[in-house]
C-alpha cells in the first residue's frame, strides 16, 4: 500500500514493502529548501541515497547535521536511542530511503555477519554509521523507483523487487577488491582525480576517450586509473559508461522526446542495430517494447 504522508511539506511517499520493511520517496520540485519530518525508532536501520542535488540531516534539534549529496549513500543504526527523520531537502532533490528492521535484516544476512560489521555479535547492540558512494548499478535501480509506470496491482511487489536488489547491490563486494590493504582510497588527491575521470567519461559518452587518453588528461598512470575506477565505483571506466548510457537511454525513450535511432546516436550508437542489442542485453527488452510498456 502507498500513501502520500501529508505534512507540512507534502513532499514524500511511503510505500510499505512488508511488515518491518518500508521505503520512503522525497522529492523536492519546488524552488525552495524544504524540510520533512518522520518518526522513526531505534529498531529499524535506515538507509538513504542522495540520487539527485542536496540534503542535510539534523539531529538533536539541529545541533548535530549529516550532509547527502548527490551520488552518496549515509547508513544510520543506533539501538539505543530512535533516530527520527529531520531531512533538509535543497529544490531539485530526490532522496531514496529504506526503512529495515533489525530483525528483518537477520534474517536475510544471518550467515553474512562476519562480512556485514554491525551485524556480528560485538557490534549488535552498538550504534554504527557509514558513508558511500552510489553505484552506477545501484543509480539504475533508484531511477526506477523515482519513475515508474505501473499498474497499481503490481506496484507493491514491483517496490519489493527493487528494495532487495537496491540492498543487494549496497552489499555487494567485488571479489577481487580488497580497499582495506590498498593505500589508493587514503590519497584524496588520487580520488578526486577518478572523479574527474568519470566527469569526463559521463560528457563525452558518445565519443569517450581511450583509456590511455582518459588516463593522461587527469595525470594518473592507466593502472592506477583501472585499479582507482573500480575501488571506486565498483565497475570498470567502460562497464560504468555502458551501465551509464543505457540509463540514460531509457529515461529518453521514456520521456517520448526521440526516437529510437535518435537516442542511439545520442549516446553513441552510430547505427540503431547495436543500439538495441545493447538495450536489450541491459533491460532484456528492446527500446521499441520497453516504450511499448510505458503505454
């Protein structure tokens, strides 16, 4: 079931996936700053992500503020005190927020606890907070839960699907990435640097350069521009730009402003055939019927 919450600002939605498991949708249109207020108690573990512009959570009325912004994540859990939502939303904001009890949460990670820190027997009864970058996997997922078109039959078990995959994909690890051994995340100059290097990706998305190119304009050497990527973002430069371009494709087709062929030249397809074998691979769908259902 999903209500629209009428306080002051009439900005959210709350959409209850199932009993201990809620997700709420902030988005802010408006030309103002605009704060929104929840209860929340301490059983439940939040999770929030900043999918587009700026927010600020307050704490201890106002004393103590927590900044998301745009691509970030912030977990929050505190057994020992409630932790209600008192979210500062800047105009052009969509904030994400999963709502998880911390018995519900046991039970899909039970055997995960030596991986998952707040979940093992020492830290159980301790507050914990963590701060992330979203992945470009999980920026895809947060898109869809912002814009759908659905049925209101399937609404409920369409938000289901989409909770478990965002967290899903939260926890996920990349096998091979061991961050805690690797000096690279420490040095914030080299950070900011594969920041730069996704900007640019991101701009020229139709003609991206080389890695050796994209390597040499923000001054790092290719094997530290590959290891740093993928630290990172979770992705290598040309899977994060693949997962990046069909995003954006879909949310062309979905506005109804281009065709097919003129989505596909946008991002770089210079002829339509690719474009929808690659659509296709990352929706299982191709342009055509994927408009077909937005119908």
């Amino acid at each position: 079931m999903e209500t629209l919450e009428n306080n002051a600002s009439g900005l959210y939605r709350e959409t209850r996936i199932e009993e201990g498991f809620f997700i709420l949708k902030f988005n802010n249109e408006t030309a103002e700053k605009q704060v929104v207020t929840r209860q929340v108690d301490s059983s439940y573990i939040q999770f929030h992500f900043c999918a587009k512009g700026n927010s600020l959570f307050l704490f201890n009325e106002g004393n103590y503020r927590l900044p998301l912004s745009e691509e970030h994540s912030l977990l929050l859990y505190n057994p020992q005190r409630d932790l209600p939502i008192n979210l500062e939303i800047a105009p052009e904001t969509w904030v994400i927020s999963v709502f998880i009890s911390i018995k519900k949460f046991h039970s899909l990670f039970s055997r995960e606890a030596d991986f998952i820190t707040f979940l093992s027997d020492e830290n159980r009864d301790r507050k914990y907070y963590k701060d992330g970058l979203i992945s470009p996997s999980m920026a895809i997922v947060l898109n869809q839960l912002m814009n759908y078109n659905l049925h209101p039959s399937v609404k409920a078990l369409y938000f289901k699907g989409k909770a478990y995959e965002l967290l899903s994909l939260y926890f996920n690890r990349p096998s091979e990435a061991d961050t805690e051994q690797c000096p690279f995340l420490v040095d914030e100059d080299n950070v900011a640097k594969i920041k730069k290097a996704k900007d640019i990706v991101i701009a020229r998305m139709a003609e991206p350069p080389s890695l050796q190119e994209l390597a040499d304009e923000i001054n790092l050497s290719l094997n530290k521009l590959k290891e740093g990527f993928k630290q990172i973002y979770g992705d290598s430069v040309y899977s994060f730009l693949f997962d990046y371009k069909m995003e954006v494709a879909r949310q062309l087709l979905a506005s109804g402003s281009h065709n097919v062929n003129e989505v596909g030249l946008k991002i770089g397809y210079s002829t339509a055939s690719h474009f929808i074998a690659a659509f296709k691979k990352q929706f299982g769908t191709t342009p055509k019927k994927y408009v077909q259902s937005l119908n």
